[in-house]
C-alpha cells in the first residue's frame, strides 16, 4: 500500500526544500509506503488533490493570490483527507490518518475495479442457452429461481381460480376443462399466461440477471423479427393445416353455441398463452438447466430433451405419435432460439399453430377435437405431416434469419449476445 502525499512548498525556499528531503529521507523500514509528491502554491488546485491520501502545506498561504491554494485545502479537508500546515516533516498522528484514508481509497479502488470487470463480464457475448451464466452464476440459482417461479404460479392460479369459483363459473372440475365453455377457456388460457409473469420473476430473483434475456440475447422482445416470422409462418402453416384437412378429409360442423366468445377469447388470449408455454419451456427451462453446463453444446442437448420431456408430458397424452408431433416443436423451438438466439420465431410458430386451430375448430366445428389431452391419439401420417410442416417453417425461418442477420453464418453456429 502507497500512501501519497502532496506536500505545498516554495520550490525557491530553501527551508521548504530541507523539510521535503527530510520527509522523504525518514521514509525508509516501516515508513517505506509513503509517497511525497511535492507541488508549488501556483500548481495546488482541489482536483490535483483527488488522488492523495493527506496534504501537507508548508507554510500557511497569506497573501491575495493565494486563494485557490485556501479554497483547495478547504475542500480537500471537506472531503476526509487529513490536512496539516507544518514547517518541517509532519507528525505520526498526521502520517497514520494518511495510512488509514489510503486504506479507505485503495478499497475503492479494488470496488470500482471488480464493478468494471463484473460489468464487463455481464456483456460477454454468449449464446441464448448460457443467458443466465453470468459472473454472479453459483450452482444453486436455478433451483432458487424454480422455487420462485412455483411460487408466483400458484399465486396467480389462486388469483385465477378463487373468483371463478366464488363466483360459480367453475363449479368442477370438468367444467374447467370443457372447451366449449368460454368462460373455462378463458381462465386456461389466463392460467398458462400466467408462466410468463412466473418465469420472468423467477430469473430475476434467482439469477439477479435482466429477465428480459429469455426473450432474446439482445435482452428484449426484437419486435421487427417477430413480424417477420410472423409474414413467413402463418402461410405456410395455414397450407399444412389444409393438406391436413384434405389428407383426414375432415368435414364442416356444427359450430359451438358461443363461438363468438370462444372466438374473440381465442384471438386475444391465446397468444398469450403460447408465449407463456414457450418462455416456460423454451426460455426459462433451457436457459436456467443450461447454466449447470459449461459447454453450450451440452446445455442445448441437455435442455432440448428436458423441454421436449416436459412440454409433451405436460399436454398429458401418452400416444407416441402425439409425442412426437409435439416434440416436434419443442425441438424446432430449441434449434430456432439456438440459432437466432431468441424465442420470436418459436413464439410466432406456437402462436400460428394454435390461433389457426383453434380458429378453425370454431368455425368450422370440431373444437373439441382441437386440444391434446390424456385421451387423445394421432397416426403414423400425422405425425409425419407434422414433423415435415414444422422442419418446412422452421428451414424457412432459418434462410430468412441469415438474410436479415439475425443468425449467424453456419447452420451449427449459434446467435450471441
């Protein structure tokens, strides 16, 4: 430790000069950390002072123009820095005060220089998959931020839940799961909504890190790729739902009895519901497992299987080709954020998918037969209609992100932010 010391002297006064050398001849074995740095009165200005740990005026200034020299000492005194005006060396009690205000700077010094090096480890570019690998990363982060993020659901599923039924708009349980029932798939579609509240306060508290990186890493929803993908995805998934259409030669129904509350319900919440099913499962899943592994690589095998896992397992449906069409997405939706290192285009494509669904379902009958559950069961041709549609939309989104920058060049190389 350095302990600097300005001392305020005549440079053409003999005895100035004497009582410098002899400071600094005394500053040898134990006082060998002190540091004289002399400066004339013309040259003592408040912030030359800044940097010092104590100051040492020679001879108190007296005359007119040595006003800045009085206003300088003044503020430095101000601020902590022990001053002292002494014809010859100062004393111990002046050089100790200094030892103790170099301690106190050489903190500071160390504080500001670990905020400069978190701060600059907080912008290392990384790939969506280590988002929340931060410098302030410890193992046990993403338990916590599962924990809170539980924790926020049930708040909000109790939110949901107690009015309905107080109210007497869910008075069962098969209530709750009757899709012709608008009220019913309101709150679902709220309930699972409620994941993106769930999720973003979960990163927040558990990886004090911004909790916007699980929308992309560039820390925020990139509104103008989303409407891309948006002009891309609904045409070509509009034309798989036709030639679904044709293939099973689906007929027009009945419609339900509120399909025009079922309708609007759909088109205003179920974007919401999709994206909290895809920051849920592709966000804050992947990325709060994907911290526990150092290679990115791992962590994308890793969390690609889990979210597959855990997004069929959640629909309920234990047929092997429903799990196959779901996994279908939940796989595309991992590579896309891979590589363009956000969920716009897996929101939009979950989006698309069920708005067009759902759309239909109510408009041309059939809704029931639109969700996934414990009893539903698909086919071989199905399946292989859906794997094909979803590995179409998701190579055209991936062509269109390199044509807009938004991925990198290399079909294995992932976006970073």
């Amino acid at each position: 430790m350095n302990v600097r010391i300005a001392a305020v002297g005549d440079p053409g006064h003999e005895q100035d000069q004497q009582a410098l050398a002899q400071a600094r001849a005394q500053s040898v074995g134990p006082a060998a950390d002190l540091e004289w740095w002399p400066f004339a009165p013309s040259e003592a200005t408040h912030r030359r002072f800044d940097h010092f740990d104590g100051l040492w005026l020679m001879d108190w200034p007296r005359d007119a123009g040595s006003e800045p020299v009085r206003q300088a000492t003044w503020l430095a005194h101000q601020q902590g820095l022990p001053v002292i005006v002494s014809p010859t060396e100062p004393p111990g009690w002046f050089v100790g005060q200094a030892r103790e205000r170099a301690a106190y700077r050489i903190r500071g010094e160390l504080e500001r220089t670990r905020a400069a090096e978190l701060e600059a480890a907080e912008r290392e570019p990384r790939p969506f998959v280590h988002q929340m690998r931060g410098p302030r990363y410890r193992w046990w982060r993403p338990l916590l931020a599962l924990a809170v993020a539980l924790a926020v659901l049930i708040a909000c599923v109790i939110a949901l839940m107690v009015p309905s039924e107080l109210g007497g708009l869910l008075d069962s349980e098969d209530t709750l799961v009757d899709p012709l029932n608008p009220w019913a798939a309101l709150v679902t579609n709220l309930l699972l909504a409620s994941l993106i509240p769930a999720t973003l306060i979960g990163l927040w508290v558990g990886f004090r890190r911004s909790p916007w990186r699980v929308l992309s890493v560039a820390g925020r929803m990139r509104w103008g790729w989303l409407g891309w993908c948006a002009l891309v995805v609904a045409p070509l998934w509009a034309v798989y739902l036709a030639v679904s259409w044709v293939v099973f030669d689906q007929e027009v129904l009945d419609r339900p009895e509120h399909w025009g509350a079922l309708l609007a319900i759909t088109l205003i919440t179920t974007p919401l519901q999709a994206a909290g099913e895809e920051l849920a499962f592709r966000g804050g899943l992947v990325q709060g497992v994907g911290a526990w592994f150092h290679s990115p690589v791992v962590a994308l095998v890793v969390t690609t299987i889990l979210s597959t896992a855990f997004f069929a397992a959640a629909h309920g449906s234990a047929d092997p080709w429903i799990i196959i069409e779901l996994g279908s997405l939940a796989v595309a939706g991992c590579w896309l954020a891979w590589r363009t290192g956000g969920l716009e285009a897996v929101i939009v494509l979950h989006v698309v998918n069920n708005v067009l669904i759902m759309g239909t379902g109510i408009l041309f009958g059939g809704l029931e037969e639109s969700f996934v559950d414990g009893t539903t069961t698909g086919s071989p041709v199905s399946a292989a209609i859906n794997v094909a549609g979803t590995s179409l939309v998701t190579a055209a989104l991936l062509w269109l992100a390199r044509r807009k920058g938004v991925a990198p060049a290399g079909w294995r190389t992932p976006a970073r932010g």
